[in-house]
C-alpha cells in the first residue's frame, strides 16, 4: 500500500523583493517605487511568531534577471525602491521538527524538516506603497511514489531517436513495498506562453472558471488540474510491486533505439549515433495506441514482452509524445474507475478548440512535476498548485539534446537511495544525459 502523508500548514508568507537597475528594463526611464511584503500566519495556525529568513527567489519575467531576499524578524521585507514591472517571486522555508513545535505547539510527526514553498508568478509592481500579502502552502512528502526522471527532450533528430525515445520514471521513495497497479499518469494541459486576454488568470493561466460547462466556480482553478493525455498502469492490485528505492520506467515505445529497426509502414530507421540515445527495450510499460486509436502509427512499435499502458483519456495523437518544448505539467494519481468517470470534462476556455479535458482533484495528486521552456522570456504558467510543486524545472540545453531531467539524492539509508522531494522541482532536479534507472548526485 502507497501513502503518502501530509503536514498540513498553509500560511501566508511574504514575497521579497530585491531592487534592480534601469538595465534590466532595456535602459527605459521609470520612477522606482517601494513595496512592503508582509508575512502573516493564516489557516488554523495561530501564533504570534513569524517566518524568518524565509529564502526568496526573485525573478523580474521580461529580462530573466534574479535576486534573492529574506524576511526580516517581523516577517516584513521593506523595499524603498524597485523599478516598476512583473516580477515572479519562489520562496522557500523550513523548520526543524523542534522549531515547527515551538511555531504551532504540536509534533509535526517526522523526523526531517518540514518544508515550505510559495510561488507566485506575473506580479505587476506599478504603485509606490505597495503592501502585499501572500499565501505559501507547505505540504511535505513521507516516503511514496515520486516523479523521478522525465526524458521529455529526446535525442537528435537525424542522428538519434527524435522523440521516439522519451520516457518516465516513478519511484518508490519509502521504506515498503508499493504497488504500481492502477496508478494514473497525466500530461496537464494549460497556457504554455502567459496570456494576457479576459479569459486568463493574473498568473497567465487559463481561467477555467469561465469554461463552457464548468460546475465548480473558481474552485475550478485552485482545486483542479487539466489533463489532456491519461494513462493507467494495468493490474490486478498487486500484479505490479515496486520495492523500496526502486522504480518503474514507461516508456512511449518500448524498443532498442540504439539499434536500427523497421516501422510499421515497413521503412528502414537508421540511428547514426547510438550514443545519443537509450535502450527503452525493457521498461516495465509502453503507450501502445494502435488498438485505442484503430490507427497503427509508423513509429508506434509495439514490443509484446512490455504490457500496454490502459488509455483513461485522450485529446489527439497517435503516441505518447512529450512536449519536448518542456511546456508540460506532469502528475501521477490513483482513482477507481468510478471516480474517473464522474469527474467532468471542460473546453479550453479560449474557445479555441472543442477538445474536452479531464478535470482532476488536485487533492488525489500523489505527486506532480512542472517544467518550463527556460526561465527568462520563455516562462511557462504554471499549471501544478504550489502543494504540489512550487517550482519549475527545465532542460538548458534544449529540446533534442539527450538530456534528462531527475531529481537529486539526499541521502542513503542503508544503501537504499531517498530522493530530494521538497514539492519545489526548481530545487529538487537536475539534468543529466537520460539514462534509464540512473541516479544523479
């Protein structure tokens, strides 16, 4: 049996600010304006104390440009001055087990510190005597399933594999057997460029409030994520273990692509430069469309000794193919299918297609993963909450770059490897030449 146990501790927590110069707005002459970021305690924690030294990271969207700030003792930061604009802000804090007692006069149950994260994106700083006040969720993961590597960004594209090589890695991060029959992976769909028009939210996220159809109100935007391709893994409920710091790879196609093949249309596929690619022969599951779709898709290899994912939930596409752009939102979930079939399915409140989307409760999310095209211009909205992930990841070197991301080590027990999980993929991955099952350090 997975689990995956939460401290539950909301609390409103200051974004900081740091000044920059006339250069970081293109050389433009603006007025410099002061902001006062207040940090407040909220939800069911009463207490007189305050978060400080609460680390920011302090990012202005149009030139990429970071600083990084603290929270003073009275969980203020006072900035006198700061160029008007639209920052994005990630704050991180934490507490000893015996600091969150001394906070909230209770045992936070674990023995590692409890970790808080904020984010909030697109803010417009245009008035002096700003005072904002923000809510930084915290939610710290005990063990469970985890999101460990996603090879999003494939290989080159004459001389490796293209996308036909990408794959996902969970781990099991706990001390027990867990059971990966039924498990649910998504792809999230949103904004992947910050949009601007009515029927998007401040952070430049779709409004999902304002789709045709919606029933939920604005929780349809904090309680809820979008999917567009959902697959489940098969099984009879304990068909499939995963043991303890071991994972599962699901693979788009489960075949050699180091090795030269033959599609399904009867072409010869030549792979110049094995080394760029990996070996996807013995992942543990693969994305077969053809008998979902009724179509045999030329590059959709279907490897018999590899059982098939189970299709939930599919928008288009004869594969799964991730975006190697890294706009993606990625979860893993458990829900019967009795669940599935009553959550609703909404259009793209844009309007700018008929396609229907999953609309799943944010609170089954057993663990989540947002990636970015890069963190300067290209800054995708994030579609994952910040319980889930506060952060964001991405590959620097690109798309087609035979790059990885995964998260870190943090420590071994016993020669049983625990990977960093902080809910803030900003902090907890890294990249690495993909490598199925690979550790990074």
């Amino acid at each position: 049996m997975y689990k995956k146990l939460l401290v539950l501790t909301p609390f409103i927590a200051g974004l900081l600010f740091n000044s920059c110069s006339d250069d970081d707005f293109g050389g433009m002459n603006l007025t410099p304006v002061s902001v006062t970021t207040h940090v407040k305690f909220g939800g069911d924690f009463v207490t007189d104390k305050q978060a400080v030294n609460a680390n920011v990271t302090f990012r202005n969207v149009d030139t990429g440009v970071e600083y990084i700030g603290i929270t003073d003792a009275n969980g203020n930061y006072v900035l006198p001055t700061i160029l008007p604009g639209k920052y994005t802000a990630t704050v991180n804090f934490s507490l000893t087990p015996t600091q969150f007692e001394e906070y909230f006069g209770y045992n936070s149950g674990s023995e590692d510190d409890i970790i808080f994260n904020g984010v909030t994106q697109n803010i417009d700083i245009l008035t002096s005597g700003t005072t904002i006040t923000v809510e930084l969720f915290s939610v710290n993961s005990i063990g469970g399933l985890v999101i460990k590597q996603v090879y999003y960004g494939g290989s080159h594209t004459t001389r490796g594999a293209s996308f036909r090589d990408q794959f996902v890695e969970i781990y099991n991060n706990s001390n027990e057997v867990i059971y990966a029959d039924g498990l649910i992976f998504a792809q999230l769909f949103g904004n992947n460029t910050i949009g601007t028009e009515p029927f998007n939210l401040p952070s430049g996220q779709l409004n999902w409030a304002m789709s045709e159809g919606n029933t939920k109100g604005n929780a349809a935007n904090t309680d809820y994520v979008y999917a567009d391709n959902v697959y489940r893994i098969p099984g009879s409920g304990e068909q499939y273990p995963i043991q303890p710091g071991k994972s599962i790879i699901i693979a788009a196609t489960a075949i050699n692509h180091k090795s030269n093949y033959t599609d399904n249309n009867g072409n010869s596929v030549s792979i110049q430069e094995p080394e760029l690619t990996v070996d996807l022969s013995n992942a543990d599951f693969e994305a077969n469309l053809t008998s979902y779709t009724g179509n045999q898709y030329r590059y959709d290899i279907q490897n018999p000794n590899v059982p098939d994912l189970e299709i939930v939930h599919w928008v288009s596409g004869q594969d799964m193919i991730l975006d190697n752009q890294g706009r993606d939102g990625f979860i893993i979930f458990k829900a019967t299918p009795d669940e599935i079939a009553s959550f609703d399915k909404l259009r793209n409140p844009s309007g700018a297609n008929n396609n229907l989307y999953l609309q799943i409760p944010n609170s089954l999310i057993i663990d989540g993963l947002d990636t970015t095209r890069d963190l300067a211009n290209n800054l995708v909205p994030k579609k994952l909450n910040v319980r889930d992930d506060a952060g964001v990841t991405y590959l620097p070197t690109g798309a087609f770059s035979s790059q990885s991301v995964i998260r870190k080590t943090q420590k071994v027990i016993n020669g049983r490897i625990i990977l960093k999980d902080t809910n803030n993929s900003t902090e907890d991955f890294v990249t690495i030449k993909a490598e199925p099952k690979a550790f990074a350090n």
